[in-house]
C-alpha cells in the first residue's frame, strides 16, 4: 500500500480547488491549504465520484454524485475546511456551487457551437438513419439503445438519454442530458464503439 500511494510522476497541474503535484499508482498527491490530499476522482455520463484523504490529519472523505459535474468535489472540499475549522467555509462552497451552476448552464450554448462546427465537417454515409437503430450491449458497459424519433437519433443508457449529432461517415456525437459532455460512437454493420468498447447488437 505504501508503493501504490508513493508519488510515481512529478506534474504541476490545478484542479478545482487542489493543487496536484505528483500522480501515484492511481492516487493523485495534491497541496490543498498546507495539507496533503491523496485523491483519485472519476465521471462517467450520469455520475462523478470523489476519494480522498488527508493522512497527516487522518479524515477523509467520499462523496458520490448522479450527475457528471464536480459538486462531489465541492461538497469533500466543504468537509475538509468545516473538520479543519477554516473560516469561510460555507461562503467558499456557495462560490463552488455557483461556478458549477455557471458552467451547467452554458452547455446549451455549448452543445450549438458545437453541432455547427460538425456539421460542417460531416461527410454523407450511405446508410440509412434506421438502419443504426438498435439495442446494442456490453457486459462493463451496459446497454445503449439508440431509435430513430421524427427523421433524427435518440440514445439511452441506463437512466440517462441523449441526442445523437452526425460528425463523420458512421460516426456520431452523443450529447447526454441533461449536464454531461459529448460522447463519439462509430456503428459497424451490427456494432457500436463506445468509449473505447464494442457492443454487439442484441
């Protein structure tokens, strides 16, 4: 455990509130006021996760979230600085909350630059618009239904749904609602590459 947790790689790198410094075997090691943060977070469309600890003060926290913005972040953050004592707390974590707001609120605006700059680079496929729609699975990743709805596509997977933006050939943008990134799915005659994996049509 304490190889996995010994700093591997040097880097120099700011991520909400946390001042990352070297990377571990999977831990981030992180200067957060004085006080050392090991840390690991992930996101995935749907949600975000938050582990981490102070071993010199021996707390830590997990926080997870159902929606893929960094309000977990915000929230661990809020925790430390009210065990610690820090004044300003809840006024820090309301600035936190604002900015998040902030951002989710301009992804609309976001997501139309962003389908006008594909669709300028999108090429014609011969397929058919029906012809990808389908229930497609993966044992890590679940299923992902995509159907055709008035000439366009539509995808859902798990609890979450999203729109698809043609940008190459069989190539498409996935945009999840209501707060989560593009993702890019290319289909095959009975597949679709998603996140680096292959479902299979079912």
């Amino acid at each position: 455990m304490r190889e996995v947790h010994a700093p591997q790689v040097n880097l120099q790198r700011r991520f909400g509130r946390l001042d990352r410094y070297a990377y571990g075997l999977g831990w981030y090691h992180a200067d957060y006021q004085g006080d050392l943060v090991i840390h690991h977070f992930g996101s995935f469309p749907g949600a975000w996760s938050h582990v981490s600890w102070m071993p010199d003060r021996g707390i830590g926290v997990v926080v997870l979230g159902n929606a893929a913005t960094p309000l977990p972040d915000a929230v661990a953050m809020l925790v430390y600085d009210t065990l610690l004592g820090r004044d300003g707390a809840m006024k820090q974590f309301e600035e936190d909350v604002q900015k998040i707001r902030t951002g989710v609120a301009s992804l609309p605006g976001q997501l139309a630059g962003f389908e006008k700059k594909i669709a300028a680079e999108a090429a014609d496929s011969d397929r058919t618009i029906a012809s990808y729609a389908g229930t497609y699975t993966d044992e890590g990743l679940g299923t992902f239904v995509v159907r055709e709805e008035g000439g366009a596509l539509a995808a859902t997977s798990g609890d979450r749904t999203g729109r698809l933006v043609r940008a190459r050939g069989d190539s498409f943008y996935v945009q999840w609602f209501p707060d989560d990134s593009p993702d890019r799915v290319t289909f095959g005659t009975d597949s679709v590459t998603w996140r680096d994996r292959e479902l299979k049509r079912r």
